[in-house]
C-alpha cells in the first residue's frame, strides 16, 4: 500500500577489546581477546508488486480480450521484519597459534508474508496477508590452530561449525 512503502529499521552494536586494557598486560600468552555484541532491524521489501490492489488477468474470450480477477489487494500489507541479536568473543593466543570466534545469534522475524488462496466462486484466487513470526537461534564456533609453523613449512587446521534451530512461533488459524 502506499502508505506502507517505507520502512525505518535501525542497528547498534559495541565491543571491547579487554586485552588492550591496563589490567592485561601482564598477561603475555593472550593476544587479543574482545567481547561483542549487537541488535539491528531489517525489513524485506521483496514481496511482490502491487499486492496492495486488485490484480487482474488479460485472458482470451471467445477471440476478445477479457479482464479476469487475479489476486485480490489487501491495504494492510507491508515489510515482513527481522530482529537480529548477535554476541560473542573473538579470541587469539600464543602468537596466533590459536585463535577463533564464538558466537551466538538469535533472530526473530515477523509479519511474514503468506499467500491465503480463496474459492474459484469468490472470483479472485487468493490475496497475500502478513501473518506469522518465526524465530532462529544458534551458536557459531570457528576455531583455527597452527600446530607446526617453521621457516619453511606451516601447517594450519581450522574448524567451523554450527548449531541452529528454526522455529515457526505463531500462525494463526485458517481462514
């Protein structure tokens, strides 16, 4: 709809890198070590167009072209949004022999976008309406290590992995 084609979304985030501080320099096996965290919001405008009014078809009837409803509009569609929340610590030691990052994140997302079809006798097929949330959530771990390094040779290992779990949170009756 008209009125709903813009879409204000915002995100902060901060860190700390406590091996800069004054209390860590003693402290000589620690490389770096910081400490983040963040929130932002972002919408997905990528819901088709024109799903705020009646669509129609142009179809051949009888050798005359002919307006067929389509989709039906609904006035109160908009963005769906998601929610993001991400925190963690990146991490290295022993000259950089190892290191990694370790991250947690979840995301809620709402007003997602569903097409509801309607009886061939309404006439139109269906509309689009904004219903449902549903939530993600997980914890990334990336790891890397040099066991051998020489001036002639370095062997690296690295280690990703991820654990995530989705999760439809609401859907409302049929219609």
């Amino acid at each position: 709809y008209p009125d709903h084609r813009w879409g204000t979304f915002w995100s902060m985030g901060a860190a700390w890198i406590i091996s800069k501080e004054k209390f860590m320099e003693d402290i000589t096996w620690i490389d770096m070590l910081k400490i983040k965290a963040s929130y932002g919001e972002q919408g997905n405008d990528n819901i088709g167009e024109f799903r705020y009014t009646n669509t129609y078809a142009i179809k051949n009837s009888n050798g005359n072209p002919a307006a067929v409803p389509n989709t039906m509009g609904n006035e109160n569609i908009t963005w769906e949004k998601n929610g993001n929340f991400n925190a963690g610590v990146e991490f290295s030691v022993l000259n950089g022999r190892i290191g990694g990052n370790i991250e947690g994140f979840y995301r809620k997302t709402s007003d997602m976008l569903m097409f509801f079809p309607l009886p061939p006798s309404f006439g139109y097929n269906g509309y689009y309406d904004n219903i449902g949330n549903m939530t993600n959530a997980g914890l990334e771990v990336e790891l890397n290590g040099t066991p051998i390094k020489t001036r002639d040779f370095t062997w690296t290992v690295n280690l990703n992995m991820t654990w995530y779990k989705n999760r439809i949170s609401y859907l409302p009756d049929e219609r």
